[in-house]
C-alpha cells in the first residue's frame, strides 16, 4: 500500500510574513525614487547656483579692471587740471572716493568668493575636524543673517541718498548689492556639504 503524499501548506507566520514583505516592497523602491528625485533636484539647483556664481566672479573681475582704470583716469585727469591748467574739478574729487568705495567692496566680493577674507585660523586649526564644520555653518548662517539684515538697511539709505542728492545718490547703491552678493555666497556656502551628489554638481 502506498503512502499518499499530502501536499505542504506554508505555515501562516510565514504566509503573513511574505504578504507583508511584498507589501512593502514597492513603498520602498518608491520611496527611494522620490528620494532621489528630491536629492537630483537639490543637485541641479545648486549647479545653476554654481554658474551663477562662476559668472559674477568674472562680472566683478570686470567690474574691478574697469574701476581700477577709471579711478587712475580721474586722479591723472584732476592732477593734470590742477597743476598744468590751474583748475580743478569737483566732480572728480567726489567721484573719486565713490569709486574707491566701489572697487573696495568689489574685492571684498571676490575674497569672499575665495575665502581669501580675515579668519581667526588659530582658533580653527585648534578644534577638532568636526567641530570646524560646524563652527563653518554656524558663521555662514551668521553671515547670511547679518547680510541680509544689513542689505535691506541699504536699500532705505540709498533711497534717502536719492531724495537728498537726487540721481548723485545712486552711488550708494553698491551697498545693498555688496550684502547681497554675501547673501548668496554665505548660503552657497552653507549649502555645501548637505547635498550628497554634491562633488557631482561642482
């Protein structure tokens, strides 16, 4: 007589247990893919971010020349006037400071672009790797706080600067724009290091 073979039936803790790994499954994948979705967003933004920030270091690099060149012009043109011609003009001696002023904030800009500004190194180079990062983030944010705190300051001087000198007054409007080019490059700084495809970006 032969033994009849019953089939075997999983036993029901296994049965849940698949279900409920099938289950889960595609949440998962999808919630990765949403992930990073989000993280190839963040990505890309932070590429234009770089570009925008790679073409205003050769605007102000211009800008710099241009002051530069412009700033010699005006101190030869009113030593010329003043000693050989015996006149003086008063334009060129208000303009003078204004452009000085000018190409004084156009190199903060750029040092700041390059990290090339004042740092207390001793106190940075005697913390710990860790704590350099953070201390980093920490005087970015403190950074963009001030910065744009103090840009919007600018905006209402440059705007008293045009009632009480009328289009004169417009000189002063590299103020607001110097805190807002700190404004970017503080939080392009701050952002570094959050994105993990960020080596990618740059």
């Amino acid at each position: 007589m032969q033994a009849e073979h019953t089939p075997k039936v999983f036993p029901a803790c296994i049965h849940r247990s698949f279900s409920t790994v099938c289950s889960i499954l595609p949440s998962t994948c999808v919630a990765k893919r949403v992930g990073r979705m989000t993280t190839d967003k963040r990505a890309v933004a932070f590429r234009y971010m770089l570009i925008l920030d790679d073409r205003l270091e050769k605007t102000e690099r211009a800008l710099a020349i241009f002051l530069y060149v412009l700033l010699i012009a005006a101190i030869t043109v009113n030593v010329f006037a003043r000693n050989v011609l015996r006149t003086g003009s008063s334009f060129l001696l208000e303009s003078a400071p204004a452009v000085v002023l000018w190409l004084a904030l156009v190199g903060a800009t750029l040092g700041l672009k390059h990290r090339r500004h004042i740092t207390l190194g001793v106190l940075l180079r005697a913390l710990p790797p860790s704590w350099r990062i953070t201390v980093d983030r920490l005087a970015s944010l403190l950074a963009m706080l001030l910065a744009g705190a103090l840009c919007y300051a600018g905006v209402f001087f440059v705007c008293n600067e045009i009632d009480l000198f009328g289009a004169w007054g417009w000189r002063a409007v590299c103020l607001p724009l110097f805190f807002l080019i700190v404004f970017f490059r503080s939080a392009l700084r701050l952002t570094m290091g959050r994105i993990p495809s960020l080596k990618d970006a740059a």
